[in-house]
C-alpha cells in the first residue's frame, strides 16, 4: 500500500475514531445532565487553566533539556532554544499525522544544528521507552495508593464478569478465558517466530527491540542524574497541572492528588487511543470521576477542560515555535 495512503487511512480511522467516543460519551446524558454540563462548563474559574497549563509547558521545557542529554554521547549538542523548538513543533505535527512529530523532530534539529537526523532515531526509541517505564510505575502507584478505591471498583468488575447473582464463580468461563489468553500467547509467539519475514510481524519485534535498546542506552549517558531528574520532574509538572486544574470547576475542586494521579494515569492512556486524545480523553475522565462521587456530566466537563487547556498548549506553541525557528535562526547566523 502507498505510503501517502497508509497515513491517510491511519489519519481518517483515529480520527474517526475520536469524534465517535465523543458522540459515546454524551449519547446516553439526561437532558438534567445535558443541563449540568453545560452550567458547568459556563461557571468554570478558566483563570486556574493558566498555571495549570504553565506547568505543561515546564513539563515540555524539561522534555527538551532531557533529550540534549540523550544527544550528548553522540557527540552533539544543539541549543535549547531549538531543541525546546522542536520538542513543541513535533507535538504540533503529531496532532495531526500518526508520528510524523518524531520525524519533524529530528528534521528540525538536522536543518536548524547540523544533527543528522538518522542519528537522533535511537535517542526517539530511548524516550519512549522511559515514558512507558514512568508510565508503568504511574498505574502501580495509582493502584497502591488508592487501594480503597481502585481496587472496590475492580472487585465489583471482577465480580460482576466472573460471579453469577447467587455469588458462584462461572468456573466455564473463567477456564475458557484462561484457554483463550494461552492460545493467544502461544499464537502470537508461533507467528512472530514463523512469519518474521513479514513486514509488520517485523515492526513488532522492532517496537520490543526497540523498548528494550532505549532502556539499555541508559547506561551510555552522561548526565544520569539529570536525566532521571527530568524525567520524573517531567511527570510531576503533568501532575501538578492536572492538581491545579481541579480548581477550575466546583464540582471536582475538593478532590486531592491521589484523584489527580488517576485523572493522570487513566488520560495518559486515553491519549494514546486516538489523535490527540480525542474523545477517548473525555469519555475516560467522564468514567473514572463517579468512583470519586462526581456525576458523569461533570467528569465529562472537567475532561474538556483538561484536554483542552492540553490541546491549546501545544497548538498555540507549537504554531508560535514553528513560526519563529527561521526568525531565531536567521538572527543567530547574523550574529555569526
């Protein structure tokens, strides 16, 4: 299949997707909760997106200072302006193609500060890899300290998928689970053994090798503290701008940072579903905040707010760094 097309295709499905969890999340509301939702949105404190946002743009600031420090055992060193530049034009272009963020990245630093890009692909794959690391730890933590929550909801889940009403386990189904998660594990491990010839049988193992090359890099880093530091100032930036968005409407404004990791964890994963989070961002705020005692219209408000005040930050920046790459540049080689 023509690449062009490929891209196409993805572009049209996600987004495709995102635009039908939207209208899943508001199909089934009451015209009280319709009513809800729009007081709401209309008597939000806007004026706590601000810092909140701020802090996604420290989070962002520090995301560049940690891939210079990824760069360094290659031998380059790029400025921060640029690097921050391109950081936030890859966030741009990603909102609107599958990935082409990446490529953008590494383009960018390869024209603006003579880093050939194909040498930048690894120091892409060892972010990623740490993301899902911080990303892993961020559903253990939400789990561990939200045991009381989390974990009564997964227990009324469990029970309802795997008791009948008389409270006896449905051995048949649970066997039959177990038998179909074997053969899919030992089908999966038959086919990428067998067809990895196969183009996309090739990505996959890639995606894994690739995971597990990021992870190992780390020992070829200079600056191991630093880079550590950011990476969990990173996460906390993204915290602590989903904390103080909370102000931004009355009906969440009383909940703490442990809602706050779980709006975090559950929204992280929503942005990896669809295009920009799309959709998939609101529907899961919308289903996460009634185990926290919030409405579903409200938690479908409150995850507006939030993905919007994301959304707005990468847009508004990214534009505005797109814009003045050439500008900065072409003063720096003035003064040259």
């Amino acid at each position: 299949m023509n690449k062009k097309l490929r891209t196409a295709i993805q572009y049209v499905f996600f987004l495709g997707l995102g635009i039908f969890l939207l209208w899943w999340s508001a199909k089934d509301l009451t015209p009280d909760q319709r009513a809800e939702l729009k007081h709401s949105l209309a008597h939000s404190k806007y004026i706590f997106v601000i810092p909140a946002m701020f802090l996604l743009l420290l989070g962002h600031y520090s995301r560049a200072l940690r891939w210079k420090i990824l760069m360094e055992p290659l031998g380059y060193n790029p400025s921060t302006i640029n690097t921050f530049f391109a950081v936030m034009t890859g966030y741009l272009f990603n909102l609107f193609v599958p990935r082409l963020g990446e490529v953008m990245k590494c383009t960018i630093l390869g024209k603006y500060e003579n880093v050939p890009a194909d040498k930048l692909v690894g120091t892409i794959v060892a972010e990623r890899a740490f993301d899902v690391i911080c990303l892993v730890l961020l559903i253990l933590l939400t789990i561990f300290t939200q045991v009381g929550i989390i974990g009564d909801y997964a227990s009324v889940q469990f029970r309802h998928f795997f008791m009948d009403a008389a409270g006896h386990f449905r051995f048949k189904k649970i066997i039959t689970l177990i038998a179909i998660l074997i053969a899919v594990f030992l089908v999966a491990r038959w086919i990428l053994n067998k067809f990895a010839h196969i183009d996309f049988v090739q990505k996959i193992n890639n995606i894994v090798k690739g995971v597990w090359l990021g992870i190992s890099s780390a020992k070829y880093i200079n600056k191991k503290g630093w880079f550590f530091f950011h990476t969990v100032f990173i996460w906390l930036m993204y915290l602590g701008s989903v904390r103080i968005g909370l102000y931004a409407m009355e009906p969440v404004s009383h909940l703490g940072f442990r809602a706050s990791l779980s709006i975090l964890t559950f929204g992280s994963l929503a942005m990896i579903v669809t295009q920009g989070g799309i959709g998939a961002y609101q529907l899961a705020i919308q289903k996460l905040m009634p185990l926290y005692g919030i409405g579903e219209a409200d938690g479908l408000g409150f995850g507006w707010v939030l993905w919007a005040a994301q959304t707005a930050i990468v847009v508004v920046i990214g534009f505005l760094c797109l814009f003045l790459l050439p500008v900065f540049n072409r003063k720096k080689n003035e003064a040259v």
